[in-house]
C-alpha cells in the first residue's frame, strides 16, 4: 500500500510522462484473490456464502467386525450421541448400542452393539447431549435431536450376524433363571408453554381425564380412538419415575386385559393428534383434557 506522499510523488511523474506513469501506477496496484487463490486484479470478489452446518446422519449397508457397527459421517451441532436401534417391523425398537459424538463433523464412528440383539436392519439416531457432558442418559436428558419435527435417523443392512457359534444338541442347557420384569420409564418434559409435564420415555406427552376417578378410566370405544390409553406391555413391568416425579405410579387392568399406567391416581392417555416428541396438541380440549405437572395436577 503507498503512503500519501509517496502517491503525490507517482501524480507529479504522470503529469510530466503519462504513459510511464500510467504503466507504473497500474503496476503498483495489489492483486485480489477469489475463494480459489485465482488472480482477479482490481476487482474484489465476494466471498460464497458459508452454508449453516445441519444435523445429519451418513451411513452404508455394512458388515459387522469385532461386534462393532460403522456411521460413516455424522454431523452435530454440540455433544451429542450416536444411537443404534433394532428394528421392529420397519419402526425403530430397542438400543443395542452408542458412541459420544463430538461438536462438528465425525468420519468413520465406531459403534459397539450387543450382536445377540441386532437385526438384519438397523437404525443409527442422533440423541443430545443435554444432562450430565459426556454422560449416556437415555431413557433420561438425552433425547432424539429433532430436524423440522423429524428424528436425525438412517437405517441401513448388517449382514454377518450368523457366525455365533452353534450350541452342541446333545448337551442339555441348564435352567435359565426368571426374567426380570422390563421397566416403563415416565419422563419430566419441560414445555416452553406448560412448564415441566409428564411424557413417556420418547418424549410424547401424557394426559388427564378429568371424568376420569381414581384409578378407574370412564374413556372406551371412539374415546379410546383418540386418546389412546398408556398402557403396561407385562403387568410385570417396573414403572420408573423421572428425577422429580415424587407422585405414586400404578397400574389397573382394563375390560379389554390390559394394564392402564396411572400417576397419583390419575389413568394416563396419549393424545392422536400428538404426532412427535415435544407436541402437546391435547390441552385443555374440551376443557377436560389437560397434560400433567409432577405435582399430579392438571397444567394450564
């Protein structure tokens, strides 16, 4: 860059020769560079628009090695995990595995899964990392990270699942022990409107009847169709509270010979039009329908 006396210097020659002094004051300009390094001369290129990184997930059909699963490509705004799922007849099942993901771009994570439960198509989810950093709390803080209402989800084929080893027919197998009853997880949900409410554990919110008394549901036949009951897979099953739900969970078992989830004696509904984590499209309809505060009281 020419200082200001330095300029008037290179005026004054121009004045006296003006091609030499035109050539030399065009020689003295700075070039300019594009995004590539091209030379552009004295114009000034402006630069591409960065594009806004998105949560995605980037994954191939695949062979498992040393009980381990590979996501190519994943991308997360934060810390945050890598969920792998089984399928359940095309919809996500249970997790079998998951790995930390760091903010940014990861190539090529590791997954480690319990093989005796995978299935020939997997799903790998995106989950934040919202409790404790670097903590796995799922059921729990760390929920599915949600893109326009949708999870951050791939499925892809695992194939090499046949190679365990065979038992031996002729040798009896000794009695397996009693299974011990699954558990139901009951979450607390803090909704930017209504405040803390009751979801399950994949964050779909749960509702009061209010023509509802204790531990008895008076909602059947089209009732039932919109508000489905929040029912026990086993009667067995461990109900679990979420940190801060200090109310009382139970079950009854309805005409039908399933077994309704209540929480301080009231029978616990799902709402239809609720379509994803977080919705809480059922409150207040018909003045009758409210979603939960930890304390068992309707929200408002």
């Amino acid at each position: 860059m020419f200082h200001k006396h330095s300029l008037h210097k290179r005026l004054r020659i121009a004045y006296t020769l003006p091609v030499a002094g035109m050539l030399l004051l065009a020689a003295c300009q700075p070039l300019q560079t594009n995004r590539t390094g091209a030379a552009t001369g004295g114009n000034t290129a402006k630069p591409a628009a960065i594009a806004q990184m998105t949560d995605s997930i980037s994954v191939s059909d695949q062979t498992i090695k040393n009980g381990e699963v590979t996501i190519a490509k994943v991308v997360s705004q934060g810390p945050a995990w890598i969920d792998i799922y089984t399928d359940n007849n095309g919809k996500v099942g249970d997790v079998i595995g998951h790995a930390a993901i760091k903010n940014g771009e990861n190539a090529n994570v590791l997954v480690q899964i319990d093989q005796t439960k995978a299935t020939p198509t997997l799903f790998a989810m995106l989950h934040s990392d919202l409790g404790k950093v670097g903590t796995y709390e799922f059921p729990g803080a760390d929920v599915p990270v949600m893109v326009n209402g949708k999870d951050v989800q791939s499925s892809f084929k695992l194939s090499g699942l046949t190679a365990q080893p065979a038992k031996p027919a002729a040798v009896a197998q000794p009695a397996q022990p009693a299974a011990q009853p699954a558990e139901m997880m009951v979450m607390l949900h803090k909704d930017a409107k209504f405040g803390d409410i009751l979801t399950d554990a994949k964050g779909m919110t749960l509702y009061l009847f209010t023509k509802d008394t204790a531990n008895m549901s008076t909602c059947s036949g089209d009732c039932l169709t919109k508000w489905p009951a929040f029912t026990l897979k086993d009667a067995t099953m461990k109900i679990m509270g979420d940190k801060g739900l200090t109310g009382a969970f139970a079950s009854f078992k309805r005409d039908d010979g399933t077994f309704q989830v209540t929480y301080d004696g009231h029978p616990l509904y799902y709402y239809y039009e609720d379509k994803a984590p977080g919705d809480v499209n059922g409150q207040g309809v018909g003045e009758v329908w409210f979603a939960l505060h930890a304390d068992g009281k309707a929200a408002s």
